[in-house]
C-alpha cells in the first residue's frame, strides 16, 4: 500500500513540479540514501517482528514508521504545489520545496498518506484491530512529518543532518514515542 500509493504521490503534478524544478531527482526519483534511511526503521522492526523480544506490538511499530515516511512523501510531493509556504519554525513566507516548508495543501497530504497506511493497517492487523492502535498509526505518522519538517528547518538546511538523517529520525522518533505510550 505504501510503495503504490507514495508512488501516485510522487507522479501528482509532475508537469508542474517539473516546469518549476520541484521534483525530486531528474524524473521525481528518491536518491538509493535517501530510501534505505527511510525504510531502516520498518526493516529492523520487521526483523523484530521475528524474533519477538520484548514482546511489543511490532506490526503496529512497523506500520507507524511506514506512515510517517507516507506522511512525508505526501507532505513533499503534493504540498509544493502549494504556493502559501511557511517555514515551521517561525511561520515567515517562504518558497514551496524549501526544507521545513509547510502549507495547508501539504499538512492536508500528509494526514491523508498517514491515513492510507492506517486503514491498510486495519485491514492487515491480525486479530481484531484496537481503535487506539490505528489512532496512533495515523497520528504518529502525521507527527513524524512534522518533526521531519522541524529537522528539516533547523539541521538539514544548517547541513548538521542529511535528508538521509533527517528520514531515519523522524520515523523512529514516532515509534519510540508510541512503544514508550503503549507499552
């Protein structure tokens, strides 16, 4: 669901994106980096998921760190559209695809890609699904967008983290927060 619907989220607005030099790479590519960073999270969750240490929910933990990354690649892709841009950090004006940049149209995307991993979530989660768990699904992912935004803002565009960096702290920010919360 994640990589299918992160995808529509990259070919939005193409066009636009491309005439205005806002898409990510030459054709709106993620660069290899930039990826495994994003996925490190769920990856090493998945694997927990396995061996069950500790005993914690790791499916819900995976598919928290999935919508933040869906939250942030629906924030990215479809808020440049936007051209009411405002840093996080102090609400000043800026340009659409500057880091830490937030609009209406992209806080909007990004509580819409959380939501998407959140009823995929209900529909996966074995069991019966618990209503807290998917609120946190959705929530967390919404959160993590915003952290990434601030982390954006404030190292990333300082160049004390990589958008790499940026990615891997801001999913597992979420996920600690949501084991600390639940479990």
């Amino acid at each position: 669901m994640f990589a299918v619907s992160s995808h529509f989220a990259t070919r939005a607005y193409m066009e636009y994106k491309t005439k205005n030099n806002l898409q990510e790479g030459a054709h709106g590519e993620r660069r290899g980096s930039n990826v495994f960073y994003a996925a490190l999270v769920g990856t090493v969750l998945t694997l927990f998921n396995f061996l069950r240490p500790a005993h914690l929910p790791y499916f819900t933990l995976f598919a928290i760190s999935l919508s933040v990354v869906n939250a942030d690649t629906f924030a990215s892709e479809i808020g440049v559209i936007d051209r009411n841009v405002y840093m996080i950090t102090n609400f000043k004006r800026t340009v659409p695809g500057v880091n830490g940049g937030v609009s209406l149209t992209g806080e909007m995307a990004a509580l819409g890609g959380s939501l998407i991993v959140g009823i995929a979530y209900l529909i996966l989660v074995p069991g019966r699904p618990n209503p807290a768990y998917f609120a946190a699904v959705v929530l967390m992912g919404f959160l993590g967008c915003q952290i990434d935004s601030v982390l954006g803002a404030t190292l990333e565009n300082r160049e004390k983290l990589t958008k790499g960096e940026v990615n891997l702290i801001s999913s597992l920010l979420p996920v600690i927060i949501s084991a600390l919360i639940f479990y």
